[in-house]
C-alpha cells in the first residue's frame, strides 16, 4: 500500500506531500484539485502506460518545468528482474515539455542507485483503479477488458485455463460440447414462414461468402451465442422486481440502481481480488440515498483492511470524526495552487482517536461535520447563538453563508467552542471564528484565551442575552431564548451597531 504521495508541478499542484492512511479522505472546495491527486496517482500507478504519448500541455502547472511524481510504498514489492528478484519501494515519474516531449518511469530500491522499469509483472502486483465522478455506467457493466466486471471475468477465464493446465484448446472444445444443446435450440428454424436465426445465419454466411470473392485469405464466418475466445465476454446483469417479478436488464434501469450495481461490483473486486489494490473514487456518494451512503462508508472501512482507497467527497456522511486522522483538507490559492493542511500528528491519530472517542461522539453529529468541508466555519455555543448571527449576518450585512462556504457551528456550550476550537487548529484548520460567553468557568481556558489574543473570537460578557441588553437596551430575559435571539437580530439590531459590536467577526467573513 502507499505510504507517501509527493507531486510537484501537476495540473492545480505546486507541490504537495501527503502520507494517506489505508482509507483517506481528501476534501475540499469545488475545484480545489482533489480529483488531480488521484490523476496523478493514475498517471503513475494506472493500468495505462505513462509515456511520451500522454504527455499534454494541461497535465503541468508550469510547462517550463517538469512534473515529478513519487509514490512510496508501506511494504516492498517484490520484482522480477532478469534472473534476480529485488524490493522495490518507491515508483517515480518525471514528465517534461521541453526541449522535447520526455516521460520516464522507474522503480526503485532504497539501498540500490540502479533503475528498473515498470513491467506487466509489476502492474498485476500494485495497481491502481480510477473510478472518476462521470462514470459511463452503462460501459461500467459490460464485459471489456478496462471494465472491473471485465477485469474480474478475465481472471475467472484465466484460472480455468490453469484448471486444464494451460490447454486452452481442450477447454473451448469442451465447453462446445456442452453448449451444443442450448445452440441446436436458439438457432433452429422454428417456423418456415418467419424470421429466424438459422434464415438470418444463412443468409448472412451466404452474403459474406460471395463479398470475400477475390481476397487473399478468404473468409468464412461463424455466428455463437457465445464467445470462444472469452467465455465471460457475454455475461449480462439483470435485476427482478420484488412486487411484480418484473425482470430489467442493467442498462434499463436508472442511475441511482446501475450506480448501487457498480459499488457491489467494485466491492467484489475488492473483496476478491484484494491484495496491492489501490482505489481512486470519486465521489462515492453520487445517486445513493443517506443510508446506503452511510452504509457504503462502513464498506469502505471494512475494504481497507486488506486494500487501499482515496476518495474524494462533499458529503458528510463519508467522514467520521473519530477517523479525523484519514482526512486531507484540500486548499487551493493563486500563490501555492493546491496544497493539504497540516495536521498536527501529535493529536490527530488513531491512538487519540481511540482514547477521545467517547468525547468525540457526544460533540460530534453529521452537521457538526461541516466543519471539515467549510471554507469558512463559525463556533457559537448554542442554537440561539447561531440563529441570532445568521439573520445578523445575511439580513444586515447581506452576506449570503450558503455561498460563501461559511457554516455556523453549534457546538453545545463553552466546553464545546473551546473542543472545535482545538480541532480546528490540530486540524490545520486556520479559518475559523469562535463566539463564547464569560460566565462558564472552564477547566482549562488556555485555548480560547490564545484565540482572544489572535484575534480569532469574541468573548460575550456575561452572555449573548444580557451582552445585547447592555450594548442596545434590549429586554432579553433568556427564558425563550431561540425566539428571542431571532428577536433580537431583527428588531433591536441593525448593521451599523452590529458591526460595532460584531465587527471582528465581520472582518474574518468578508476577508
């Protein structure tokens, strides 16, 4: 598996260096360059051969300079060379415009200055399977030989060959053998008077037979309902209806079930085929309800104990807090392109995780993992806090949240300001704002203190309800406190005294 991806000068990439866990999560905004870390992986790692041929003007950020691309490896891999076997452990890439289309390849050994190339060997060994967001589903089902159902049927094929011990001959003449009775009945004239396969065949071997007058080598078709050179080639999917017994081939159904029948197949292929499998999917989500999302991402867990998957994703039901460490947060501006936050290690791991995570589970819920997604997140204490700087922020300063990537987090009191607060920062989070009030003593107010001194959060004294009464003599008696926080932010405030009293805050939005 992949122990360290460095990419440099691909696409939206200056250079970023990321240490994927067996299953990572990268994520981020639209056109961040998540899908360009699993195209550069494809590039590298992919069933495709990276030569001068792929080399194109949009795969560099700089055509001046060239791409380099290095994948480590947790384990070596074991490579044929010659008569030898050496260990590899990392595959490199380097690509170049100029002075000439160049792309090189090798494999390398840690203890070794020699070069290997890539073989066919070594792709069957680790590969990886790119499953992009614009899935041809319909190709997807069928047998070919750059489908997964394809991939997997050719293994079949390949091992029944061995069964007959390589004699492939003897197998297709047996397999005839016992076709021969299904044929004699698909292909026999079954009426004198209509259509028929046995008139279509005859006409059409008639047809072909005066065409080939003339040629060389001659031509003599021959029609099968099956395929002798792949067995499986003809395999079909289809679906019954449980009320009405209904059955449906795959491509009549529609997307959201062909998109389910896919993630079964590349389940299968993980389960089966396993081993230096790596996967790059994108957006795992599209077409499937909550459920089966939440379902699939327990899948993925359970796949990545013997295989490895990137994914890209939007949706919140595809990350868990507890596995924060499998997240990269993907960010992207005009002076370092696209680049990962740094995680602080020390705290994001699998060890906190497990020591935290009764903790993590009663501060965290699938709103709460916004804030992994948003460009710009808001910590308040609780839901009046949030619904009051919500209408404050899109009512008096217009400026629309949804927009702007900008999520208000409830975090369920001070303890929990100062939790997501911490997380962000371990995160490598830095866009956040937090808002607490004074009057709750906390065990430890090291952190939010830092944040007041970073200019990073207000601090209401003693609280939203009695801040807002001293500040603008409003009547706040916090026995209703959702209704009057909606109150509050449309009656008794406007945008001049909002911003006196909130202007920090509005200077984080709008910057």
């Amino acid at each position: 598996m992949i122990k360290s991806i460095r990419i440099v000068n691909f696409r939206s990439i200056k250079e970023i260096y990321i240490e994927p866990n067996p299953l990572c999560a990268l994520i981020g905004a639209n056109s961040v360059g998540k899908t360009n870390v699993l195209k550069a992986l494809d590039l590298i790692l992919g069933e495709g051969w990276a030569t001068k041929a792929k080399v194109a003007k949009e795969l560099f950020n700089n055509t001046n300079k060239p791409i380099k691309i290095r994948v480590d490896f947790k384990t070596p891999i074991e490579h044929s060379y010659y008569e030898n076997t050496v260990k590899i452990d990392y595959i490199t890439l380097c690509m170049k415009m100029y002075p000439e289309f160049k792309c090189k390849v090798r494999l390398k050994n840690n203890d070794d200055t020699k070069d290997y190339y890539v073989s066919d060997e070594f792709k069957r060994k680790c590969h990886f399977i790119h499953i992009p967001s614009n899935r041809d589903l319909n190709s997807q089902l069928r047998v070919t030989n750059w489908t997964l159902l394809g991939k997997l049927m050719r293994e079949v094929y390949k091992n029944y060959v061995n069964h007959y011990k390589g004699d492939e001959k003897e197998l297709r003449n047996e397999f005839k053998e016992h076709m021969d009775k299904p044929r004699q009945f698909l292909e026999k004239d079954f009426d004198k008077d209509s259509l028929t396969f046995k008139k279509f065949a005859d006409s059409f071997t008639s047809h072909c037979a005066t065409n080939s007058v003339g040629l060389a080598s001659g031509m003599k078709p021959e029609l099968n309902i099956y395929n002798l050179n792949w067995f499986y080639k003809t395999l079909q999917i289809t679906l019954t209806e449980n009320d009405s017994k209904k059955i449906f081939d795959s491509d009549e159904v529609g997307s959201g079930m062909q998109n389910l029948i896919l993630l079964s197949i590349f389940q299968t292929y993980a389960e089966l085929m396993g081993g230096n499998v790596i996967f790059g999917i994108e957006e795992p989500e599209i077409y499937l309800y909550p459920q089966a999302q939440r379902a699939l991402y327990k899948s993925f867990q359970k796949i990545t104990e013997t295989s490895q998957i990137l994914y890209t994703t939007h949706n919140p039901n595809f990350i868990d807090a507890l596995r924060a460490y499998e997240i990269e947060i993907l960010t992207k501006d005009k002076e370092n392109g696209t680049i990962n936050t740094k995680k602080n290690n020390n705290f994001i791991n699998r060890i906190e995780a497990g020591k935290q995570r009764f903790k993590i589970y009663s501060h965290f819920n699938t709103e709460r993992n916004e804030i992994f997604f948003a460009k710009k997140v808001v910590l308040v204490e609780g839901d009046s806090d949030k619904i009051f700087l919500h209408h404050v922020i899109e009512s008096h300063w217009g400026i629309d949240l949804d927009r702007n990537g900008i999520s208000i987090i409830s975090c369920n009191g001070k303890g929990g300001v100062s939790y997501f607060t911490g997380l962000c920062i371990a995160m490598g989070i830095t866009k956040y704002f937090s808002i607490w009030d004074e009057d709750e003593a906390l065990d430890n107010s090291k952190l939010l203190e830092n944040t007041l001194e970073s200019k990073k959060g207000i601090q209401l004294s003693p609280n939203l309800e009695e801040y807002l009464n001293n500040k603008l003599g409003a009547r706040l008696t916090g026995k209703n406190k959702i209704n009057e926080a909606y109150k509050a932010a449309d009656e008794d405030i406007n945008a001049e005294n909002a911003t006196e009293l909130f202007g920090e805050l509005k200077a984080f939005l709008e910057a």
